[in-house]
C-alpha cells in the first residue's frame, strides 16, 4: 500500500490524516493512487484526469470531491467510503470494476453521463442527499442491492445493458427512471431488472421506460403513485405480492403477460378498473383466465379439473370469457353455415323434402341461400324474442329423429349464444 505525501497527524478515529493538496501532488508525480484508510482534509479536485487502478478504500473526504469526466482505465475501488461533500462523478468513465460497496453519500452526489463499462457496485450504499445518475450507463452490472436513497433519485434516460439490480432498496423521496432503457443494447443478451422488495416513499417515475429482459417487482411497495406510462415491458413481468395504491401502466405494453400469481392478476384488475382502464381490464383478464387453465387447481378433482378446463376452453373461444363480443358472432355465423350445409346434405330443399306451412305441404326446390334463411330462422328463434321458429322438416328418407334431433339442436345453440352474446354486451360495450 502506498500513501502519498506526509502524514498531518491522527484524526480522533486514528486515521491518517492527509491534504487533498498533497494528493493532487503524488498524482502530478506520477506515483499510484491508493489511500486505503485515510481522511482526506480539503477540496479534491481531479477533473479531466486519466487514472489506472485507484483504492480509496475506507476513506472519508470531509470536503468536496470531484472526479467530472475522469476516466478510470482500472478498478475503481471506494468500498466503505465517506463523502461529507458534494461529490462530482459527472461524465467520468469507469473502464474497470466501479466498487462503491457500503458508502456514504452525505449529500448530493452526481454521475450524470458516467459509463460503467464492467460491473458498477453501490451494494448497501446511502445516499443521504440528491443521487443523479440521469443518462448514466451501465455496461454489464449494475448493482444498488440494499441502497438507501434519502433525497431525489433520479435515473432518468440511463442505460442498462446487464442486470440492474435493486433489490430491497428504499426510495424515500420521489424516484425517476423516465425513459430509462433496460437491456436496450440490441446486441446484449436479455438481461434482468430487479427491483423485489424495493421501497418507494413518494412518487415512482418510469414513464416511457425500457424493460428488454424480464422485471421483477416482487414484494415491492409504492407508497405514492407509481408511473409507468409509456413503459414497454418486452420480457415477462413479476407484480408479485407488490403493494401499490395507484399504478398507471397499461396492459398493452406488457408484450409477455405477467409472471403468474392469481392475486398479482386480481390486484392489477382491481386497479385497471379504479383507473378506468376498461380494455385494459379485459385484455388483462382474457389473459389470467388462459393463464390459469396452465396451472393446477388443487382444490378440485383431478377428473372435476379436466372438465372444468374443457368448458374454459371452450368459454375462451366462443365469448373471450365476456370480454370478446365478436367472437360470438362469428361463432353465430358459423353455426348458421354449418347447418344450412348440413339442411342441403340430408335433402332440405331437394325434390324429397316437405315442409308443412298452415297445414299445408310446401315441395318446393329450395336455392341454397333460401336454405341459409331456414338455417338463420331456426337458430334465431332460441330465444323466441326475435322470430318464431319455421315450420318442422320432414325429409323422405331421412329419420325423424335426425332431422327432429339437428333442429332443436340448433335452436339450443342459438339460445346459448344468444346468452352468452348478452353477457359479453353487457360486461363490455354496455357497463
């Protein structure tokens, strides 16, 4: 280990103390940057400066620091640091392993613009003033595991190309990731953005905000409105357990569906229609209820759980569980030409068909789409509210029973999706 410059005594804790001037002086001598354990007195100015390794390792600067633009080529180590200034990070350049393990950031602290090529660490870090990390970028990992931010975090435009890790952070003033971008390097692999058990005191900005890989805010709290208009969620999302009174983001941006949990999907309904994001609502919940047929039902039977899952299915196709209207139309549609073939295949509307009209027999050579119209009447006359059902075939050569059975079959379906058309009106376009 080597300190530069002499010795101005002992502080009260035993350290050495040392002027930032003669700091400045070992630098212009060329001689290596390591003051493991000391207390720097004074203004330390290194702007515009180049440096190999340094270690400030257990270091306290009782006055301001600044390190704008300087360019690290090495690790950067400042693990249990004390800064009582300012510190000034502004556009400076981390080419190595950027260790801020566990300091103290007494008060405002800036790396706007900085590049962390390697693996920025702030574990544990405080930062008891103005954090600014505002278009800062961070190469492979970024790591504020445990963090304290007293102040105003403010990560807005930065970049992270690796993980971004926050877990179990506190933000106990507002905190602002607008239009950050996670993972947005095209040529990275998806990486994760962590925030599980993070805290957030007031307001959490992440408008317009980037999420390449998948985000995690499991067990998160916002105890102010969280924000995430505009934010583009490209990898699966995790709301588990997160607690949240107000979370403005919107279903279509969350390209992969939550992470499954049914309360993290029943919380995010609940929400979407406090916010009055209707189709939010029914995107969300078409998708938890496909979600949820994925997953076991312990509390049934298994043979119960595969008929239950039959009918789902097939309540998923014919009215999107009453937030798809059309789908039942175009079921309609189908059902309707289905049986008019059917009606032409057995002989409705051949020379062999009868049909009784005020008790008397109607033989006539029926077109296709005249078969259609009798098709259409019988399916809309399940309900009997619109039209009353045509008269019954009769089809030589056919059983009474298949033509008896085909009709009131029809009719059955056109009563049930009727019904389910209703409720679906009811929960979507009518609410």
């Amino acid at each position: 280990m080597t300190a530069a410059g002499a010795s101005l005594g002992t502080s009260e804790d035993s350290r050495e103390v040392v002027l930032a001037s003669e700091i400045l002086a070992a630098i212009e001598r060329g001689e290596p940057v390591d003051y493991d354990g000391v207390i720097v007195e004074g203004d330390l100015d290194l702007r515009w400066r180049s440096f190999g390794s340094v270690n400030f390792n257990d270091t306290t600067f009782r006055g301001s620091v600044d390190f704008s633009a300087t360019n690290f080529s090495g690790d950067a180590s400042f693990e249990r640091t004390q800064f009582n200034g300012d510190a000034n990070f502004r556009g400076a350049r981390f080419d190595g392993n950027a260790e801020f393990l566990d300091v103290l950031f007494s008060d405002s602290v800036d790396f706007e613009r900085a590049q962390f090529s390697r693996c920025a660490d702030f574990l544990m870090t405080r930062f008891d003033g103005d954090a600014k990390f505002l278009n800062a970028k961070f190469g492979k990992n970024a790591n504020f595991n445990e963090a304290i931010f007293g102040e105003y975090a403010d990560f807005a435009e930065s970049q992270f190309d690796g993980d971004a890790n926050f877990l179990i952070v506190e933000f106990n003033d507002d905190a602002n990731f607008l239009r950050a971008g996670f993972n947005d390097d095209p040529d990275s692999p998806c990486k994760n953005a962590d925030f599980s058990y993070a805290q957030f005191d007031k307001e959490a900005y992440f408008n317009d905000a980037q999420f390449n890989g998948s985000a995690y805010f499991t067990s998160c709290w916002f105890k102010g409105d969280a924000l995430f208009e505009g934010t583009i969620f490209r990898g699966e999302l995790s709301l588990t357990r997160a607690r949240y009174d107000k979370l403005f983001i919107r279903w279509y941006n969350i390209k992969r569906g939550l992470i499954y949990d049914d309360t993290a999907y029943l919380s995010l309904l609940k929400n979407f229609k406090d916010l009055g994001y209707l189709e939010d609502y029914d995107s969300c919940y078409f998708e938890y209820r496909k979600e949820r047929r994925s997953h076991p039902w312990p509390l049934v039977g298994d043979g119960e759980e595969a008929i239950r899952k039959g009918v789902d299915i097939l309540l998923e196709w014919f009215y999107g569980y009453g937030t798809k209207p059309l789908n039942t139309i175009y079921f309609s549609f189908g059902i309707i030409i289905g049986f008019g073939i059917f009606w032409r295949i057995i002989g409705l509307g051949k020379k062999d068909h009868l049909v009784y009209e005020n008790g008397r027999i109607d033989t006539r050579i029926y077109e296709m789409p005249e078969v259609l119209d009798f098709s259409a009447k019988v399916f809309l006359s399940g309900m009997r509210l619109f039209i009353e059902p045509p008269s019954h075939p009769k089809i030589r050569g056919r059983s009474r029973y298949l033509v008896g059975g085909a009709f009131y079959f029809e009719r059955v379906l056109g009563a049930l999706f009727f019904v389910l058309f209703f409720l679906a009106i009811s929960g979507t376009i009518v609410r």
